[in-house]
C-alpha cells in the first residue's frame, strides 16, 4: 500500500503571521527576561532589533506592496492597515531608543501586544483568495 504525500500547499497569510508572531514573541520574552533579571541585555536588545529590521518591516512593507484594496472588506481598511502598520513601525521605533532595562521590558512586551492585536484585525479585514480552498475543502467565496 503506498500512502500518497500530503499536500499542504503554499502558506496562507495566517501562517506568515503566526510565525510572525512566535518570532517577535520570542525575542521580546528574551529581552524582557534579561531586563528584569539583571542579565546583560545588549544581545537581546541587538537580535530583536535586528529581526525587526531585517525580517518584521521588511515584511509589513511587503504588505503594503502586495495587498490590494478589493482584497480587504471595506475600502477605509486599507488607512487601518496603514495605520496599524504605522503603529508597530513606531513599537520598534521606541525598542530601539529605550535605555533603562524598565523602558526595555515595557517596549517589548508593547511591541508584541501591538503585532498581536494588528494580526487578530487584519486576519478580519482581508477576504481570503477565492482560489484557495477553505478549511473544509470548499472554495472560498
């Protein structure tokens, strides 16, 4: 009996955002954990920089890019994106200028509350690709 090889096709917005999320949640978990406990943070504080810079922008203005009007519910959802977007440029605006281990650990876990919150209302706003099939099989409409 041969067992045919599952198909779980390209990633879908949710996935990138998931993984999105675990990863600006890991790294703010270990800055913030070296700011409360006394650990030196400059590691820390430079990988999640560098992750925001290099991965995290980098992929909201891909977003931007990419992410057509008549993809989204309703034409004023694009200014929420932007702003939303705005929003978490600033989160690692503020990360990066944070000097006190305090301000550190508070930039942080700001950052990952405002990508959480983000991803939770664009995953509503956009309408998903009516040639993906949905989770029971049917496409979507």
């Amino acid at each position: 009996m041969t067992i045919a090889p599952v198909d779980f096709g390209a990633p879908t917005l949710s996935d990138d955002h998931s993984i999105l999320l675990w990863q600006t949640c890991a790294y703010a978990d270990d800055l913030a954990e070296a700011a409360r406990t006394g650990r030196p943070v400059t590691h820390a504080h430079d990988a999640i920089l560098d992750f925001a810079h290099y991965r995290l922008l980098p992929y909201l203005a891909e977003e931007e890019r990419c992410l057509a009007a008549t993809q989204l519910r309703d034409n004023h959802m694009s200014r929420l994106l932007y702003e939303d977007h705005a929003r978490i440029r600033r989160g690692v605006d503020n990360l990066e200028a944070s000097r006190t281990r305090g301000l550190l650990a508070l930039a942080a876990d700001g950052l990952v509350e405002c990508l959480d919150r983000h991803i939770r209302r664009e995953e509503a706003w956009v309408i998903p690709n009516p040639s993906v099939p949905s989770d029971d099989g049917r496409r979507a409409t």
